[in-house]
C-alpha cells in the first residue's frame, strides 16, 4: 500500500480566522486530524463528515497524549494511505515540536508538508495594541521559551543578550516562571521600569490583557490571576497600547 501524507499545519494563534487558506484545505481534505489544546476546536468544522479527529492535547506538566505517542498515530495512519493533518496551535515550528515530527516522519519515510502558521507572540501582542517592532521604541524582537527542558533542570537562555540586546521580547509559557525571567532580567541589565504585558488567550473572545513593570509585573499578575496561556512581552513598545489598542 502506498504511504499517506502528513501535513503539519498551524492552527495560528487562536482566533479560528487566523488560520490560512492552505491550513484549511488541508484540514477539508484530511481522514484524521490530531489536533491540539491550542487550535480551535471551530476549525474541525471544516472537517469531511467522516474524518477521525483525535484530541492531542496537553497541558504544562500534565500531558493527555505523550509526544512519542503522536509520532506514532501520524506514522500509522499514513502508512495505512490516510491523509493526516496534525493541526497545531500558532506555527509548527515555533515551540510545537514540529520538527520533532518532520524527523520522525522522515525516519519513516512518510511524506510531509509544513503549512506555516500565525505565532501568538506576534499575533496577541497586535490584538492588544502593541506592536512588537516600531520605529521609534524597538527595532529588535525576539521569541523565548518561557522555560527550558524541564527533565534537565537547566537554563540555557542568553540572559546577558536578552537583557540589553534586544528591544521587545515574547515570552512564550513563561507565566509559571514569570519572577525568574523578570529577576534574570533585571539581573543582567534590564531596567526594571521596561514595561511588561501579559496577553491571556490572545485573539480569543477570553482576550484579557495585564500590564506592568519588570519590577511590580509579577504582583499585579498574581493579584490578577494571570494564568496560561499566556504571552509575557517585555519591551518599551507596550506602551503605544493606550493609543491603538482596538480588540479588547
């Protein structure tokens, strides 16, 4: 039998619209979809009547479908000449271990594509009225893990860099470690008056966004309950917010 196709696909940042053109044909076309916590569930409408759709989602230290077992639903259904859509939140190649799957896929021999996605740390930040680069605040950004491999305990994050080197920087699942990032920061360099915004479920109707600084960011969060997913953007740019801030 002739091995399926897996396509890759990012679900962008969770307003189902956000999704591309490509995204959806692959979903339309798919006989089973292994879909995140993170993509919208509104996107399985475009699904056919008779699509297998399994739920792959995880959350931070609780995961409902171990990695290696994604690996090994997406090889066995291609190998039984399915077309599969593995519909990730944001893009593939942005924190969603979707190179992890490409090399699986290839270890296999499967045929894949990679269908970009929208990625959160650019889209919530736009939602909220703050841009991540602007002329006259920022000419540098940078997408960070919010936490390293949490099985090795270490850090490996260039704070010295990050601290001075770059304007605006999105913190992805970094809620849990928020005073750790804003510590290391200020630490190594970062003025705790840098303005700080933390975006909740970015371009959904459950939007909410907290603002602060790196030295009081982390009270206001917690006396507002902030809690993931969420974006932890750190830059000076936050502040043209109360200018053109229009989905909220």
């Amino acid at each position: 039998m002739t091995a399926g196709k897996v396509f890759l696909v990012g679900a962008g940042p969770g307003d189902p619209k956000l999704i591309t053109v490509y995204g959806v044909e692959c979903i339309q076309q798919s006989d089973v979809i292994l879909y995140d916590r993170l993509a919208n569930e509104k996107l399985l409408d475009y699904a056919k009547a008779d699509a297998e759709l399994i739920f792959c989602g995880k959350l931070p230290g609780k995961h409902g479908v171990i990695q290696d077992k994604i690996h090994s639903l997406l090889v066995e259904h291609a190998l039984a000449g399915k077309t599969v859509t593995r519909l990730k939140g944001g893009d593939p190649f942005v924190f969603g271990r979707g190179a992890e799957e490409a090399q699986f896929l290839v270890q296999h021999g499967i045929p894949f594509e990679v269908v970009p996605g929208i990625t959160s740390g650019i889209a919530a930040p736009a939602y909220a009225g703050i841009p991540v680069t602007h002329r006259d605040h920022a000419t540098s950004f940078a997408i960070v893990t919010g936490h390293g491999r949490e099985e090795k305990g270490q850090d490996f994050l260039n704070w010295p860099a990050l601290a001075t080197g770059i304007d605006t920087i999105a913190f992805y699942m970094g809620v849990g470690n928020l005073p750790y990032i804003c510590e290391q920061l200020i630490k190594h360099g970062r003025n705790p008056h840098t303005q700080v915004a933390l975006i909740e479920w970015g371009t959904t109707e459950k939007q909410r966004t907290v603002t602060g600084e790196l030295g009081d960011i982390v009270t206001i969060a917690q006396e507002a309950k902030v809690a993931h997913p969420a974006i932890v953007l750190v830059g000076d740019v936050v502040g043209v917010r109360e200018a053109i801030r229009w989905f909220e």
